[in-house]
C-alpha cells in the first residue's frame, strides 16, 4: 500500500508541477515505469521473504533433529549404565581425552587411590594402551571388548573392558570393567 500511496503523489506532484498540457505524452511512460519499478521492487521483497521464512523452517528442523538424537543418545547411555552395573564389577565415564569423570569410592579402592580427573592411559602398559586406543576407534560403531592389565600400586589387575561410546557433552565413552577381584568396601 505505500508504494501504491507513493505513486499517486507522485503523479499529482508531476501534473502540479508541470503544464497540463505538455505531460500528456510523459504520463503514460512516467506512470509505466513507477508501477514496473513498483512490481520489481515487491517481487524481490516476497522472494526475500520467503527465501528466510525457508531458512527458519530449515532450522528449525535440524534443532527438532538433534533434539531426537540427544534423547536417543542419553537413553543410550541410561542403558549401558545399567547393564555395567549389573554385568561388571564397576563402570567408568571417560571424556574425550580418557580423562576419568565423577567420583566413586568402589573405584578409588579397587585401584588403590583416588583416579577421578586421570587419564586412563596411565594406567595400561605401552602394549596395551595401543590396544585401548584400536578399541576406542572400533567402539564408534558398536560396543567393544578387551581383556586388559591395569597396573596399579597395589599390582596388576586382570580384566576385561566393555567399551561404548556415547558421545554427549562430557562423557564420551562408558567402559565397563570386568573382574573377578572382589571389590573392596568404601
């Protein structure tokens, strides 16, 4: 409406200022190209429009997506938690860097100290660390097993790893450790 509004001022302007009789043969093309630069300029606004009400929806759809894989992913790891705490003698939740996350007593004492914020690495022979990291390369597509040593103060500990990864903010990987070593009450 205001380029509608814009254009009859614009004629009345024109015919004001002009003698009436000296318009007749400008008016028309005057008048033709206001209203062609009119559609031109409206066409490009709906494209515009559209063109960003695409992207929106666009948007919106991936944020509804990886809402959906965030839901999967923590289910996931609700799941594996679970089955380590029944199947394993204790679970733990690695970040990215093998870096041990949260604290747990039961933990702290089947290896003899606190190891919350280590990395895990240490505590595996150069053999068997190589081996832990072709592990965590293969759990991206399903969850793996490896018999492992930990060397710790107290000595060796035998034991086989149930390896998943779970990719969310922290936590990265979940390995279920699996020994016949009595653990130690906190």
């Amino acid at each position: 409406w205001v380029l509608h509004v814009g254009l009859v001022i614009s004629v009345s302007a024109l015919h004001l200022a002009v003698k009436p009789g000296a318009s007749i043969g400008a008016m028309p093309i005057f008048m033709g190209s206001l209203g062609c630069f009119a559609f031109v300029g409206q066409w490009q606004n709906e494209q515009r429009a559209r063109q960003q009400w695409g992207n929106l929806q666009d948007s919106e759809d991936t944020v509804q997506e990886q809402k959906e894989e965030l839901s999967v992913t923590s289910e996931l790891m609700i799941g594996v938690e679970k089955i380590a705490e029944s199947l394993c003698t204790l679970f733990l939740k690695l970040d990215k860097r093998t870096q041990i996350l949260g604290e747990d007593r039961a933990r702290d004492a089947l290896f003899g100290q606190p190891i919350q914020g280590n990395v895990l690495d240490v505590m595996f022979s150069e053999s068997d660390r190589s081996r832990f990291h072709d592990c965590l390369q293969r759990s991206q597509g399903a969850p793996q097993k490896l018999n492992i040593t930990f060397q710790r103060n107290t000595g060796p500990l035998e034991a086989m790893l149930v390896v998943v990864q779970v990719s969310l903010r922290r936590t990265s990987y979940l390995l279920g450790i699996c020994t016949t070593e009595e653990v130690p009450l906190p």
